[in-house]
C-alpha cells in the first residue's frame, strides 16, 4: 500500500509531490503519482508549445518547487543569462527558464520513480484508505489520497464549431486538442477564434509563418490587464474576506467577479498591434452564431445571418469548460461518500483542503476555498502548503 497517491500529473499534482517530499511527509516509494500520460507535466508542455509562449505570465516566484527563490537560484547558478531568462518589471521567466527548472525539481526529488502512467475509472473508499481502479485494470491501495485533476480535458467548444465540425470535418480545431495537426497541413488563410491571451500567442506565432494569411476574430474589445487577476488574491488582503464567507454560491461569484477571463497583458496587446500595423496579421470583430463552408471556404455568419469572415482552416482558442473536472469517476465518488458540494457543484473543503477522511483537492476542485488563484501556479503552491503543513 502505498501512503500517498496523487492522481493528475500536471503543475498541481507536481507542486504537491514536491512539497511532500522536500518536507518528508512522505518517500518516493511510497507515493504513487497517476496521470494519463507518460511523463509529468507533458500537457502544460504541449499546450504551451503549440502556442509558442515565450515568457509566463506569471512572476518569477511562482513555480513548482518549495523555495519562492528557488527558479531565481537555479537561474544564477546555471549558465542561462538574467537578461533572457526573465522578462519585465515583475521578472517574469521565459518558458524554457521554466520548464528547465521543473525538469530540475523532477530530477531532484525522483518523481518519475513514482510515475504511473494511466486513466483512472473509478475510486473507491477502503478500511484502510482509498483504492483506485485504473482503466487498463490495475488497481492500487493508498493511505492518503489527493485529487490535482484539472479542466484541461474539457475544450470549450462553441455549439456552431460543433455543429460545423460535424458536417465538415478537419475544417475547424480546437487549439488545445492532441489530435490537432501540424499547421503546415492546414489550409489557408486561417481564422483563430478569440480574445485572450492564447489567442495572441496563436496569432503572433501564426504571423510569422504565414504573414498575411492570419486573422484574430473576437467578439469583445481586448481585456488589458498583467495578471489573470488581482495580485491582492496572493494572500491575506482579498483571501481572508473570501474564506469569511459561509456562503459558496457568494464565494462562486467573487471567483467570477476577480478572475479577469480572456485578458492579455499590455506588453503583449502592444505586440499584436505592431503586427497588425505592419500588415502582416488582421484583426475583425463579431461573434459567430452559424458556418458553413461554401465552394471551399469557410464562411462565418453572426446572429442576423450577415458574414462576418471567409477562411480555410478555424482555429478555436476558446478554452475550457467550467464544469467539474474528472467528473466522469468524481461523480460516482460524491455521490457514494456523500461528499459535500456547492451548488455549483464543486467541493466543499476544509480549510487544509480536506474533502474527506484522508482525501485532499488542489487545483480547480480547491478553488472555493483557495480562491481565484487555485487553477494558477501561486495555486498550486498554496494548496500544497496548505496541506503539507496540516499532515
């Protein structure tokens, strides 16, 4: 048996793993880390590779490991220089800086010694602790158990790019989907679909392959704001206001309310429009409601049937679903335990981040009680605070 599991692999799972670990609450033999992939982090580096994003968003002392200096102590003690590795007045490190550390933080601490590649399908509560049933069917025993799933498996997908992905297939692609093609193979001009910062990072990249043949189509003007929401959500300022709160439909709506949803950082506005000023990427708005594809083309119609665009190849970057992530099994699990939930149907947590006897969240299924920040890297650093320091 071992005396923790962790399923979900990404940043939070990883972050959690770590501060375990390091604060020896546990030994790498004896922590199973299950994720659907053979490798930790491999969707945040997927995902942010497709988009070419060259630097985060957030600053420098967010990461995955213990230290809140440790991403700037490998730097200096590396051979990668200041001047590259960190961007802006808040230092905010370039991806690569990034990954490299964590790489760093995998190696350190032996995580891929407790890797277990697998989709997990159910979960159930034993005498002594949890068992978890993986699809392939393997089963293993666990102590203590910690839910890091994300929403990333749930793609956002606009009803109208169904319906015409549907009627046409390999004309219309979520950015974020593993069977997304090489751009090469896709057809062009190319239309992206949205306004936030995945967009931007799409269209720059995008740009710069097929100058000229790209446009950003969205139906709100640009949100400006450095971070995805206040940084007074870091700590006690905004946090202690929101865990006073006994209602969680009001603790849902704060979440709404901070989060600044589909925002670009200025630096990064300023970029997009020099491209567009250069002419070599174009800029429309309006908001879909109806394609088709005539003679060859794509054609976009909004809610009076008038066109709006003309393209090859969409590219949707319109993120994810809100619901609950891994509901398909997390389902099952509330509704056996009869664990609690808000009406939004998101856990119900302590606030050491306890969802039951020996069960912990962190990441999307924390957010009621950690607050806008918990799907985030400051996040998932809380989260695992939060519970290292309550075991």
């Amino acid at each position: 048996m071992y005396k923790w599991a962790i399923i979900g692999g990404g940043i939070q799972g990883v972050a959690l793993a770590a501060f375990l670990l390091k604060a020896g609450k546990t030994r790498v033999e004896d922590l199973a880390i299950i994720d659907r992939y053979d490798e930790p982090l491999a969707n945040w580096k997927r995902n942010t590779k497709v988009i070419s994003m060259p630097y985060l968003r957030s600053p420098f002392v967010h990461h995955l490991d213990v230290d809140p200096f440790s991403l700037r102590s490998f730097v200096n003690e590396g051979i990668n220089s200041q001047s590259t590795a960190f961007f802006g007045q808040y230092k905010r490190p370039s991806l690569d800086i990034f990954n490299d550390h964590c790489e760093h933080l995998v190696n350190e601490v032996s995580i891929k010694e407790a890797w277990i590649q697998g989709d997990v399908k159910g979960v159930v509560k034993t005498d002594t602790g949890w068992k978890i049933h993986l699809k392939n069917g393997c089963e293993m025993d666990c102590h203590k158990l910690a839910l890091a799933i994300g929403i990333g498996e749930q793609l956002n997908w606009p009803e109208w790019a169904v319906e015409l992905s549907s009627r046409y297939p390999r004309c219309v692609y979520h950015i974020f989907d593993e069977s997304l093609p090489e751009f090469v193979e896709m057809k062009r001009p190319i239309t992206i679909i949205g306004g936030g910062i995945t967009s931007i990072h799409l269209a720059l990249k995008l740009s710069d392959l097929y100058s000229n043949q790209v446009t950003l189509l969205k139906r709100h003007p640009f949100r400006i704001s450095n971070f995805d929401s206040d940084p007074g959500w870091l700590g006690p300022k905004y946090q202690k206001a929101f865990r006073s709160l006994e209602s969680y439909e009001k603790r849902r709506k704060e979440i709404i309310k901070a989060r600044n949803k589909g925002s670009v950082p200025h630096d990064l506005y300023i970029k997009l429009l020099n491209r567009v000023k250069n002419g070599v990427l174009a800029i429309e708005d309006g908001e879909v409601v109806r394609g088709d594809v005539i003679e060859g083309s794509i054609h976009l119609f909004d809610k009076d049937n008038k066109p709006i665009a003309q393209t090859g190849t969409l590219l949707l970057a319109t993120g994810y679903l809100p619901s609950l992530p891994g509901s398909q099994w997390i389902k099952s699990m509330i509704e056996t335990l009869e664990l609690p939930c808000a009406e939004c149907g998101y856990p119900i947590v302590s606030k050491t981040l306890q969802w039951g006897p020996n069960l912990y969240v962190t990441g999307a299924l924390a957010e009621l009680e950690v607050g806008p920040i918990a799907r985030n890297i400051s996040g998932a650093r809380q989260a695992a605070d939060l519970i290292v320091k309550h075991i």
